[in-house]
C-alpha cells in the first residue's frame, strides 16, 4: 500500500512537550473506538478532547460519552444544517438520520427542548456547534437555521455554557445575531474562517479562535493572516476530525492525534516557539470550555 493512499493514516506525530486539548471533534464519526482514540491522542500529548455533537443523537451520545471518560468534554446543539432539515425534512437522507418528512416549527422546538435539558448536565461544557452555513442550507432553510441559532444562544447564556458556533460564508449574519441577542460570556468561533479584520472584532469582543488543519493549506493565506493578528490569549487548536486533516496528509482521515501537525504549523505563523502555542492554547481551551 503506497503511502500516499487515503485510506493509510498519518503517522504518528512527535510528541507535544505540552500537553493541550483538541477543543473540536466529533468521535462518533471516527473509525475507531473512543478508547483507541484518546489513547493514540494521549500518547503524542493531546490528552483532552471536546467532542461535539450536531444533531440529538448525537448529542446524547457526546453526553454520554464524556460522563464516561474523565478525558472528554462534552457539547450539544443541532447543526445550522440540521435545524432546515428537522422543519423542512430531508428527502434525499443526506444526514445521518437517513430521510426524514417535514416535521415543521414544533418539531424543531421539540428538538431545541431536548438541547437544552442536556445542556443541564454537568459533562455539557457547551452548546454548539451553532449558528449559520449559506454553503449547504439555501435561501429556504435560512429561517429555521436563523431562529435555531437564535435559541442557542439563549440556552448557553441561561445555563452558563460556552457557546461554540459554526459559521460557513456567513460572517457578517453570525456578527450581527450575536450582537442583537447580547453573546454568551464564552463563545468559541468553530474552525475559525474569517480574515484578519474579523479576527479584530473577534479580539474585541473577547471571542476565542478556534483553528483546524485548514490553516495549513495552500490555499488559506487569510487564514493565517487572522491567526497572525488575534491576541494570543484567544487561540484555540481543533481537528473537526475525521475532517479537514492538515498538510501534509489532506484527503486522508483526521483523528485528534493530529494536533500536533496543526499547533506546530500555528507557532511557525505566530513566531512563537510549540510550548508557548501549547502552554497558551491548554490555558485558552480550559478558560473557554471552564473545565
């Protein structure tokens, strides 16, 4: 099998000196068991790891999984893409769920009920991730996605919860809604894509920056750039594994033992050395997430 085969994965990276956290993935859509995981991720120095859900199953099984393991941390939320699909259905199963018939407004208030209970629990260290993709959901899910994300804030700042946000080409709505619905003392930007000069109004509304192995592509110079410009203090590391594996394995699976790849990358463009970008995401990702 030639190395290059996608279906081959990465090798092992050397070790962090420091130890940190991946503050984004999602195991129960990795190849191997949670165990095996969170071993392979230990034994390079990524020995915490927030597992996020996206829709309600899983969300209880993130819940379920970080009670279970001291390691893990736990998030819940239904997708920007998930809430369309809980109102307007999912003819062609594109989801995990498989296809689903339109169950309108109350299904989705159903749903959002059932988030919030699990955002209770004292494993659940965020909602999210939430917020707004207009790459996937067109003009006719925008209302359920908008209203969805609007109920999110609200269940994190009711319950004390970072809120983690996920926002694909729609930067300026994502803003925006923050600023109306006044933001949770915590919010986590998800695999960070915005440029430099939203990386400022991130900074000053105190927003953490999470970056993901898209960094290192060729093609995410502004990536970089808004890297290059948030305060140190507000910088996170995230796989979103089993996607967006960093340089130089893109197109194979991503797994949370691969932070190392990404925070080294990150030090080069801060000119920092790897144990201060370790040292500060650790401290950032703990404050973020209050573990």
């Amino acid at each position: 099998m030639a190395p290059q085969d996608k279906n081959t994965p990465p090798p092992l990276p050397e070790p962090l000196r420091v130890a940190v956290a991946d503050s984004h993935t999602h195991l129960d859509m990795q190849d191997s068991s949670v165990e095996e995981a969170l071993a392979k991720a230990a034994s390079v120095g990524v020995t915490t790891v927030v597992q996020v859900g996206c829709d309600l199953a899983g969300s209880r099984w993130a819940a379920e999984t970080a009670a279970a393991h001291d390691s893990v941390h736990a998030t819940v939320a239904l997708h920007p893409n998930e809430a369309p699909r809980i109102v307007l259905g999912d003819p062609d199963g594109w989801s995990r769920q498989g296809a689903r018939e339109p169950g309108g407004d109350r299904a989705l208030d159903e749903a959002l009920a059932e988030i919030d209970r699990l955002a209770a629990l004292p494993q659940v260290r965020g909602v999210g991730e939430t917020g707004l993709d207009y790459f996937r959901t067109g003009p006719e899910g925008m209302a359920a996605q908008e209203a969805s994300f609007r109920a999110h804030i609200e269940i994190a700042k009711r319950h004390g919860k970072a809120l983690v946000i996920h926002d694909r080409e729609a930067h300026d709505d994502v803003l925006r809604i923050l600023r109306e619905e006044g933001a949770p003392d915590r919010v986590v930007f998800h695999c960070y894509s915005g440029d430099a000069e939203m990386a400022k109004i991130c900074a000053a509304a105190g927003y953490f920056m999470s970056f993901a192995g898209n960094v290192t592509f060729k093609n995410a110079q502004h990536l970089r750039d808004a890297l290059a410009v948030a305060p140190p203090e507000l910088v996170l590391v995230e796989t979103d594994a089993p996607f967006l594996t960093p340089a130089p394995y893109r197109g194979r699976a991503n797994a949370p033992y691969l932070i190392p790849v990404t925070l080294r990358a990150m030090a080069e463009v801060t000119a920092v050395t790897e144990d201060a970008m370790a040292t500060a995401v650790a401290a950032n990702t703990a404050r973020a997430f209050g573990y």
